[in-house]
C-alpha cells in the first residue's frame, strides 16, 4: 500500500509528551486566573468581558477602569470610605498628609470618574471643590451652588527626607524623581515643571494647564495622590508597599510630606475660614491700637490741664500786683 508524501515528525516519549501538556494545561490555568488590577488593588476583577477578557471595576462606585494607567483620585477616595465602611483593612489618612484639614469623605464622581464640583459626603452639608477634590469655599447647605469645576494647575510636594550618610546630589535626585513620576505613574516629563534640594528638604513642581493636558495623560492631581500614599507606605499599586527609590545607592526615606494645591482661580473663603491663630493675631493688633489711642488721648488731656493751671495761676498774680 502507497503511503502519503509528508514531514516525518520525530516521535517523544509518552513520558515527554505528558509533561509537555501539563505545562501548557497550567499555564493556561494561570493566565486564565491572574485577572487583577496592577494600578488598583481596591478593585474587583474577573472574566466577564468580551471573549473571556479580564474587567476591573473600582470598589464602591463600581466604575470600570483602566488599568493599564492610573485611577481618578475621586474613584479611590470612594473606594477606600466603601472599604472602610465594610470593615476591609485599609490605609488610614494621615493627619499631617493633607494641608485641606477636611481628610477622607466619600466624594461624588461624575461618568469620567472626576469630582464633581460641589460635594456634600452623602448629608445635607455641601461645599465646592477643585479638580483635586480640596475644598475652595465654606460649607453650607443643599442650597449651595458650585457653578463650575476649578481646575487645579499647580501641585507642590514638599518632603522632608530622614538624615541620610551624605546630602543627594540635586542632580541625580532630579533625574530619579522625574524617572519615578515617568514610569511608575505614567506623568509626562513635561508636566514635572522642576524639583527643588536644600537638605533635607525636596520640593517637586507639578503643573498642568487645562490647555496642556491631552486625551490620555495622566492628571497631575491623580499622580500626585499615587505618589502621596506609595510616600505613606500605603501603595495602591498591587504587589508594592511604599516608595522605594535610590539615588546613587541611597535610599531617599521620606519622613514628612505636605501637599499644596494652586488652582486656576482663587479660593472663596470667608472670615469664618480663619484659623483661630489668626484670629488671636487680629484681636490683639486691635486691642494695642485701642489702647494706643487711649494712652494718647489720656497724655493729651493731662497736659492741657497743666496749661490750664498755669494761665490761672499766672493771671492771679498779675492781678495782685499793685497799680501804678
């Protein structure tokens, strides 16, 4: 019998060849089952999306997101008060991290996953925030307006590193910071506007025009909160617990961080927003300029008095003298 022209295939071992199909049987297990989020673990993952394709959606608003980049801030603040409320451990917010004095509330996000411009925390009490989600205005009622969303252009960090063996170099801390903005949280070099070293304090300039930011950049308020909690030892990142960064073999270990806000548009406080410091500092100029004008109307008035009493007296002796 005529047999049929092929390729002859070498022939492996049954042994061989069982091994061959467990190792692709488990790597099809395993890529079937690392569905997560690798720039949000306060998600929740599965199979569900088209063809089997792995979904992420963003724990408490259920919002899907992108996780080949960074979530919203205004997403992750309502996913951390969700988790907190269902007794999931989770960072808790400094209070030394955030200069709005307002920390953690469970904002409104709108289909974008953005802030929306006023905010109540779920009760009657409102107030309006900026792109950042940091009150700009007093708190009133349900009746407050919010016209528009102020864009946060402007973004401060400022650390303040442990003692280290020798002072950092500004230039190669520069270049690692702009390296860690650019990598791990996807920020354009452009919009890291310049970083500042006098030890032991760092300063990174982040700004973005509403002008400059194109469709898929990341959003400076977005990175900086990523960075603000990796600083914290609290990452969002899955699989990494806080900052690790190295110049020149010396790990930067960050002890204090303050961020400062600047928006397109100035704040609208009132006197009721100032400190009870400032308060005092007022209270006593007015009080030293009252008693300044007393003591001056006081010396005045005593030294009218001695004129007054010398002309009488004066006047009483020209009238005794005798007349000639």
């Amino acid at each position: 019998m005529a047999r049929g022209l092929g390729l002859a295939l070498p022939s492996l071992p049954m042994p061989l060849l069982l091994l061959l199909l467990l190792a692709a049987v488990t790597r099809q297990a395993a890529s079937q089952g690392n569905c997560t989020c690798p720039t949000n673990k306060m998600t929740v993952c599965s199979r569900d999306g088209p063809g089997g394709r792995c979904q992420c959606h963003a724990l408490g608003s259920g919002f899907q997101v992108n996780c080949s980049t960074l979530t919203s801030k205004c997403l992750l603040l309502k996913a951390r008060m969700t988790a907190t409320k269902s007794g999931r451990k989770l960072v808790r917010p400094s209070e030394h991290a955030l200069v709005d004095n307002d920390g953690l509330y469970d904002p409104d996000c709108d289909h974008e996953g953005r802030f929306k411009a006023r905010q109540c925390n779920q009760t009657s009490v409102c107030w309006c925030v900026n792109s950042v989600g940091v009150r700009r205005t007093d708190k009133g009622d349900l009746s407050l307006r919010c016209d528009e969303l102020v864009r946060t252009h402007h973004i401060l960090i400022d650390l303040r590193h442990r003692p280290a063996a020798r002072s950092f170099n500004h230039s190669d801390l520069d270049a690692e910071l702009r390296r860690l903005f650019l990598e791990r949280y996807r920020l354009s070099p452009r919009f890291v506007e310049a970083v500042h070293y006098e030890q032991p304090t760092i300063q990174i300039e982040l700004r973005q025009d509403a002008s400059q930011k194109a469709p898929g950049d990341v959003d400076i308020a977005d990175a900086a909160y990523y960075f603000e909690r990796d600083v914290k030892g609290e990452s969002l990142f899955l699989g990494r617990s806080g900052l690790d960064v190295n110049v020149r073999g010396e790990p930067l270990l960050v002890e204090r961080t303050l961020i400062y806000y600047l928006d397109e548009k100035p704040p609208e406080f009132s006197m009721k927003r100032l400190t009870g410091g400032l308060i005092a500092v007022i209270v006593v100029v007015v009080l030293a300029l009252v008693a300044g004008v007393t003591v001056l109307v006081i010396t005045n008035r005593r030294r009218s008095g001695k004129y007054r009493k010398v002309e009488i007296k004066e006047l009483g002796e020209l009238r005794k003298e005798p007349s000639l």
